[in-house]
C-alpha cells in the first residue's frame, strides 16, 4: 500500500518537472502570443501614464513635485521600452522573421524582471498608500496569472516579488500583522493562479500532443505501404511531382521506372503467403540499396516503382535481377522493367508511372528482354486500351456495341440450325473493333460482364422483333466469361432478360470456354448446373484449346462441343488433323455429346467433318459474322435456308 502511494506522488512529482519538447514549445509559443497581448497593453498604459503626469505638470495649479515627476516618467519609459522590445520580438517571430527562442526567453524574463521591478519601485513612491499595494498587484498579476511558469519558477517569482514588497513597505513604517495576512493571503492566490495557468495549458498541450501524433502516425500510414516500410504510390507521386517541379532538376535525365517481380505467384505458392511477403521486404530494401539517392516505392503486390537517374540505371537493374536469381533457384523469379522518361516537369507522375508499367507488361512474356522503355508505338496501344476502359459504357448506351451474328449450319443439308452471336464494337472515332481489340482489356479490368450483358440484350431484342415481324427464328449461342460467373447472378441476369423479352429457353444457347473450367471451380460447376436445371442448353466452346480437355469432359456435361478451329488450320497438308478429329467426334458421341467444328474454310474441310459424323458445321465457308439485317436479307434472298430441324 505504502509504496503504491509512493509510486503515485513520484508520477505527480514527475509530470510536473517533466516536460516533452512538445509541451516545452507550446509553453514558448503561448508566451509569445501573451507577448504581444501584455505588450501592447503595457505601452498604451505608459503612454497614457506619461501624458498625464506631463499634462498634470503642465496644466494643474497645484503640479506634482518635480523629483517625483522625474521618477515616474522615468519608471514608465523603462516599462514603455521594455514593452516595445518585447512587442518587436514577438511580432517579427509570428511573422517567420526570427525563430532565435533563446532570445525570446531572454526577453520574456527581463520583461518581467523590469515589471515586477516597475511594480516594487512606483509602490515603494507611491505618495498614496492604496496604491503601493496596488501597483504591485497589477504588475505581478500580468507576470504570474498570464504567462506559462514552471512550478519551481512560481514559487520563486511570487515568493521573492512578496517579502520584496513586505520588505519595501517597512521603509514607510510599520509593516502590521493585518497587511501580512493579507499580503500573505494574495500570494496564495498568484499562486494558486499561476499553477492553474500552468496546468490548463500543460492539459491542453498534452491533448494536442497525442492530436498531433495522431496525426503525423495517419499521415505516414497514409503514405507509407504497411508491408515494406517503403512510400506507397500516393507518396511517390507527390515526391515526384515536386521533385520535376525543381527548377535545378533536368527531368530528361531521371526515369520512372516500373518493376515485376516474375514468377513470384509461384514461389507463393510453393513457400507459402508469409515467405513471400518477407521476401518483399528484403526485395524493398535491395531496392533502396541500389537507388539510395532517389524516389523509391511499393506500387502494389510483387510491384514496385522508381523515379531514378538515368546514369548506370540498367547496370543497378541488373544486379537487382542477379540478387532475385541468387535468392531462390527452383523458383527462378526475375525482374521485369518498363522506363518512361518524363516530356516536361508537368508529366503527371500518375501517367508516367502508368505508361512505365505498359512498358513492362509489353515484355512479361519475352524471357530475352528483361527492360524496355516506353514508346510511341507502345503510346498508340496504351490510349486504345484506355479508350476502351473509360468509354465501354458510353459505347454501350448509345448502341455502338453490336452482335455479329456467324450462322451455324447442319453438316448433312447445309441448312441454318442456328447462329453464334458475336460483339463489335462500332466506334464514331476507331471504326469497326474486331473482338481481339477490346475483349481482352474488358477481362483485364474487368469490366467483361458489361459487355456480354449488353450482347444478350441485343440478341433478345432481335429475337424478339424477328417474331414479332412473323420471321422464323433459330437458336442463338452466346459466350459468357468466367467473369461474369463470378461479377453477377448470371442466372438471374438470364432468366430476367428472356422474361423481359418473352423468349424461349430453346432459342439461348450458354457457351463456355474450356480455359474457363481448367481449376474446376465449384461455385461455377453450381451455376452451370442451375442454368441446366432451368432448361438451357449448355456449349463447351474451343475444345482442344487448353490442356485440360479430357478432364473438362469428365468432370462438367455439356450439350454441344465445339471444336476448336486450329484443328483444321492447313487442314489438307497436316496428315494428323484427320485421325485426331476422328477420335474426338467420335468420343464426343460416346459420352452423349453433339458436335460442331468451328472455322470451316473449305470444301475438303466440310466433306471429311461430315462423313465422320461432326452434326454441325461454323465458318468462312458459310459465312463471315454479319449483322441482323444482312442475315435477314440473305434468309429472303435465298443464300442461306433455315432449317426446319433448327435446335
């Protein structure tokens, strides 16, 4: 018990003697503003006292005595000086022009030596006694209840200022046991007041210290990458920016470098998320070795981005590449790089570091180049793909998003049994996109389920105006990404649109590539299972393009395969083409499955896929994808005749 209490008098004891810098800078700069306050104060105060002591001189029949006059006036321009200089010192620091502190200390103790002087000194010949107290009073209020005092100097400010002003008034006579009370009784109160000024502005200092740490720790967070310790890309970005704004800074000479880490998905994989994440680290700090004087940060994931000298920049690249290499061999992680030098000190860093990393995805797959620096061609490329990003939707609303129809016909009579819906992208700017020119960016971002929303659309709309015009209809087929399986209720998205357009189950065909079913994912074998339940025919779309064919047949059912067209590429010259889609027609048919081949050119092509049972047949040979209306106009024209085994 005893030393419990012991230890808390000790913290009381200690949190009044013990001052952060913090804490010490708020006391100096609250000083500093009371400065100005009492100062100013002060100096109207002198003044005033001067013209009234020189007009009373002057003007009264009955003047002040002229020693006593000599003494005041002298008294309050000492006070009035001091004041000034205090005033002067204060405002040339608030304004920036002085930030010597050890002079402001100076200055704040002498001005109150001299006010409390001031004070002892006019009380002492005061000619009224009233006033002698008075004085004083005035003078050590403005010293000890307004400015931050430590306890210790207090209690030696007003204990010393006291028996001064007790031992003063001896000289005029008696000094009473009334005026000691009372004497006694004020200094309780200066003091007790300059305690509480003191632990009012300590409280408020504390509070606004653990603010102000508050603060700068969600401003490192804000700019720091929690993983590496390195900026993050928000902080590199204004670094950068205010680095090129430097007017003694030659930007053609500096780089924005971009950096991958290759192959760093697998050595996850092998060693587990923590080994990875602690060689990111140790790969953040290789980084800092070899670009000690320059704007380093971690982009995101395996990334990280420099804005570097152009001086040795790939001899540093490469030993980063050597350190990567070194570090794990069964791995074999290398190191990627895309540069971007800046046109201008306005480059936007965001830009740069954007086309820097299109540098570097340009050459993630050519293991012979490990850096690249981004250009004009690259520049063409980067803009496309950034139109198509920030304008899928615009395309969408205002109908620049077609479905090219390819029809699909029976291997026996030729005859349409259906069509495959394609998207094109119409553009008032670009043209006619082909597929290869946005599909691939739409998946990158993510944004695939957009367009294949949209394609459906159209092709329940067609469907829906075909009947409605009294035109007989075949079924569609429509490819669906893996993405949209896992961006929407695919399911729901379906039923809702042949609902809205009134379509029958059998006029929609699902198509699925077969890269899309390769890791056997159960939430998209669930859905694919629901849109059977619901009466939709199912398609495994460019079989024989991927590796894991034979396991997609095992483990998924479909209604139709669709073999891939590279099977009939130089069909006539490739003695294995035959044989090989002999087996897979007749493999297909065994486990219950109808066929079609894709890309059929020729006659040749056409005659062998019949005679070896293939049902269905797509291509050039039939017809290119074409809109609606060019179909519908070759239906009427004869060219192609819809079969009435249409399914």
């Amino acid at each position: 018990m005893k030393k419990g209490f012991l230890s808390k008098v000790k913290n009381v004891v200690y949190d009044i003697f013990h001052n952060s810098d913090y804490i010490k800078n708020f006391f100096f700069e609250s000083d500093v503003k009371s400065n100005v306050f009492i100062g100013i104060t002060v100096v109207f105060l002198e003044l005033f006292m001067l013209l009234r002591v020189i007009f009373k001189t002057a003007l009264s029949e009955n003047p002040y005595d002229p020693d006593w006059v000599t003494k005041h006036i002298c008294a309050y321009l000492v006070l009035l000086f001091a004041a000034l200089v205090i005033v002067l010192y204060s405002l040339l620091y608030r304004f920036g022009k002085t930030r010597n502190r050890l002079l402001g200390k100076f200055l704040k103790d002498m001005f109150c030596i001299v006010s409390i002087a001031f004070g002892l000194y006019i009380s002492h010949i005061s000619l009224n006694p009233a006033s002698q107290v008075f004085a004083f009073l005035t003078t050590e209020i403005f010293v000890l209840c307004i400015y931050v005092w430590t306890p210790l100097q207090a209690l030696l400010i007003s204990s010393l200022s006291f028996l001064a002003c007790i031992y003063l008034q001896g000289f005029h006579g008696p000094v009473y046991y009334g005026t000691k009370i009372n004497s006694f009784t004020a200094w309780v109160f200066l003091f007790t007041c300059s305690m509480n000024t003191f632990y009012q502005k300590k409280s408020t200092a504390k509070k606004e210290e653990k603010l102000e740490s508050l603060i700068k720790y969600v401003r490192e967070k804000s700019s720091q990458d929690e993983l590496t310790g390195l900026p993050n890309l928000h902080k590199f970005q204004y670094d950068s920016m205010e680095l090129l704004k430097s007017e003694d800074v030659d930007f053609s000479s500096w780089r924005f470098v971009f950096m991958d880490i290759g192959n760093f998905k697998n050595y996850n994989e092998k060693y587990g998320f923590s080994a990875g994440n602690a060689f990111l680290k140790i790969f953040g700090q290789y980084v800092i070795e070899e670009f000690p004087d320059e704007l380093v940060a971690r982009y995101s994931d395996d990334h990280f981005i420099v804005l570097a000298k152009v001086d040795g920049l790939e001899e540093r690249l490469d030993h980063l590449h050597d350190k990567i290499k070194k570090w794990e061999s069964d791995v074999q992680m290398t190191l990627k790089a895309g540069f971007y030098t800046p046109k201008d000190q306005f480059t936007p860093p965001g830009s740069a570091c954007d086309y820097a990393r299109y540098a570097c995805e340009s050459i993630k797959k050519n293991y012979t180049v490990n850096y690249v620096e981004y250009n004009a061609l690259m520049h063409k490329e980067f803009n496309r793909k950034k139109y198509i990003v920030n304008n899928i939707d615009n395309a969408i609303k205002n109908g620049y998003i077609k479905a090219f129809y390819q029809p699909v016909v029976w291997a026996s009579d030729g005859k349409i049994c259906g069509a495959e819906a394609l998207a094109r992208w119409d553009d008032p700017d670009f043209g006619l996109l082909q597929p290869a020119s946005f599909i691939s960016i739409l998946e990158e971002y993510h944004l695939i389920h957009k367009l294949d929303m949209a394609v459906m659309e159209i092709v329940c709309r067609d469907l829906r105006e075909a009947m409605d015009k009294g035109l007989r209809v075949f079924p569609i087929s429509i490819n669906f990404s893996r993405l949209d399986f896992e961006l929407l209720d695919l399911v729901v998205e379906l039923e809702t649109c042949m609902e809205k357009y009134g379509i029958e189950k059998n006029l929609i065909h699902v198509e699925i590539t077969e890269s899309m079913l390769g890791d056997g994912n159960a939430n998209l074998t669930k859905i694919l299972n629901k849109l059977r339940e619901k009466g939709y025919s199912l398609w495994l779309d460019d079989f024989g393009s991927g590796y894991s064919g034979l396991n997609v047949l095992k483990d998924y059912s479909f209604d139709m395969m669709k073999i891939d067209m590279n099977f009939l590429s130089k069909f006539s010259e490739n003695s294995k083409s035959q044989p090989i889609l002999t087996s897979i027609v007749d493999l297909a048919g065994k486990i219950g499955m109808n066929t079609l081949s894709e890309g059929v050119e020729t006659s040749e092509a056409h005659d062998f896929l019949r005679s070896i049972g293939c049902q269905r047949l797509q291509g050039y040979l039939f017809g290119k994808p074409m809109l609606k209306s060019e179909l519908v106009e070759k239906i009427h024209d004869g060219t192609y005749i819809v079969s009435d085994q249409a399914g």
